[in-house]
C-alpha cells in the first residue's frame, strides 16, 4: 500500500532526470526529455534514452544519421523531386521535417504524431513551425481519412525494442502504398540491435509482399536500419540525383548507395499474426545472456 502512495507523492522527482535536461515531461505515452548540450544541440529522448528521437541545432542542416537517411527518399522516387508531397509518420520533434524542407526548398511536409506532448515540446523547444501540417493521430487512423497521395512517406515510429505490431504488417504497408502517388516511394526506420536483424528481416520480408523493391541500408549506429519500399531502379535514381542535393548530404547520398541491398524474403507479417514481442523479447534476451549493454 505504501509503495504507490510513495509514488503519487514523489511524482516526477522519481523518474530519471538527465543533469542536461532543459524540460522533463510525462505523457500518456512516454516519459520525454528535452536535453540541452554545452555545444546548445537540443534532443528529445523517451523512457530509457537509449534513442535520440529528435534533434535541434539552430543555424544548422540536418545531417545527422537516420535524419538524413530519410531526406534521401524523395530522390529515389520516378519523379524528378522539385517541389514533392511528404508525408512523415512519426512526426516526432519535427527533425525530418525541417530536414525535408531545407533539402528541397518549396516541398510541402504532413507530419502525424501520437503524442501530443511531443507536439508541444516541438513547438516550445525544437523550432517547429506552422509552415508543417500536423496531426495528432495514430499512423493507421490517420491515413484511413486522409484521401490525399504523396511523392513519399516516412516511417518513423518505432521505438526499438517497442515495437506497434500494427505498423509492421502488409495490410499496413498497403495502406502506405496506396497513398503513395505512381512511382513514390516510402521509407521506413526499423529496429535492430547489432547483428541482430529478426525484426529487420520480418518487416523487409512483409514489405517485398507489397511493392515492387524493397532496399535496406544500415545507419552508422548500433541500432537503425532503413528500409525503402518502391518501384525497381531506386538505388540508380539517386545515384544520378546525388549531385543535385545539397553538397553537405552527397558523402551520405553516395554512401548509401554503395551501401543498398536488397531484403531476403520471409513470411509476411499480417494483422491476425505478427509476433514482433517475441521476436524482440529473442533479442533482448540474447542479449542480456550475452552481457550486452543495449545501447
């Protein structure tokens, strides 16, 4: 009886509090960190932090891993990317975002988030700006309304190792597909720790069940593979695109493409059967057998 009464009385000052925290706040959803470096980089961090969700560098391109992975996709699109249509699932602070619009200048971006306070924290701490179309929604709920198609979608709502089920089946990734205009492309950021591709494997699997190609290329990190679902040819189109990016994302543009291979197949994952928990519950579980900091 003790323990929770404890609880509700500490409140905040019993979660784990980051010494460079700028803001603490609690969701429904996660409990999120708004840091603040000596150098005046801004990141958002959930839970554990052992991912950075988002990051702020004002005067400065988004170029960091991942992030800039997904500014790549427009490019590999059939159609010359000028001014493209974006949609970005997992808004997060709105790094992807901004990253989007200052790589090609004019593109219009629809960010969908969960979270709420995510929002609001983007707004107060990130530079988020009204410029961005946002939703608080669920990926699902949200492209179930939206009628509208685009040049490419980002997925960018999984937490590894909490991973939503319902974002890694087929009957997800056909809805990504068919809002998706003729010859679009969507990108989405899967999970891995290490060597350890299980939930890589499955979701790459799921999505060759949908579209045409299917390209995974792994981040410099210990954690992030990006997985681009499109029509045959997206590696050579952004290979004749690199020299039109901006100079700072070409040594990314032209690594990547050396780097894109394409997924083995696997049985798709579906809605009556994706088994994600155990499949990271596996990793996990080696892992912590192994001694192994999950970083």
């Amino acid at each position: 009886v003790g323990v929770p009464a404890a609880a509700l009385v500490l409140g905040t000052h019993a979660l784990p509090r980051h010494p460079q925290a700028l803001e603490v706040a609690e969701s429904p959803h996660a409990f999120l960190q708004v840091l603040e470096s000596p150098s005046g980089t801004r990141s958002l961090v959930f839970d554990e932090g052992f991912a950075v969700q988002s990051t702020w560098l004002p005067g400065q391109p988004v170029r960091d891993e991942v992030f800039a992975h997904y500014l790549l996709t427009p490019a590999m699109a059939r159609a010359e990317p000028r001014t493209p249509r974006v949609l970005v699932l997992g808004l997060g602070a709105g790094t992807s975002a901004r990253g989007l619009r200052e790589t090609y200048p004019g593109a219009y971006v629809v960010g969908v988030e969960l979270d709420a306070m995510v929002v609001k924290l983007a707004r107060q701490h990130f530079g988020l700006g009204t410029e961005v179309e946002v939703h608080i929604a669920d990926a699902r709920t949200f492209l179930r309304r939206d009628t509208r198609r685009y040049d490419a979608i980002i997925v960018d709502a999984f937490r590894f190792p909490y991973v939503p089920f319902h974002l890694t089946t087929r009957e997800f990734a056909q809805e990504v597909a068919a809002h998706l205009e003729p010859g679009g492309v969507a990108c989405f950021n899967v999970g891995r720790f290490r060597d350890e591709r299980a939930v890589v494997r499955a979701v790459g699997g799921t999505l060759a069940t949908v579209f045409p190609q299917v390209l995974a290329a792994d981040a410099r990190n210990h954690s992030n593979t990006l997985l681009y679902a499109g029509p045959e040819g997206m590696g050579e189109r952004l290979s004749e695109r690199t020299s039109s990016l901006p100079l700072s994302l070409r040594p990314l543009a032209t690594r990547v493409v050396g780097e894109l291979q394409p997924v083995a197949s696997a049985p798709p994952l579906t809605d009556d059967r994706a088994p994600v928990e155990m499949l990271t519950d596996a990793i996990l579980l080696k892992a912590l057998m192994g001694s192994e900091e999950l970083k």
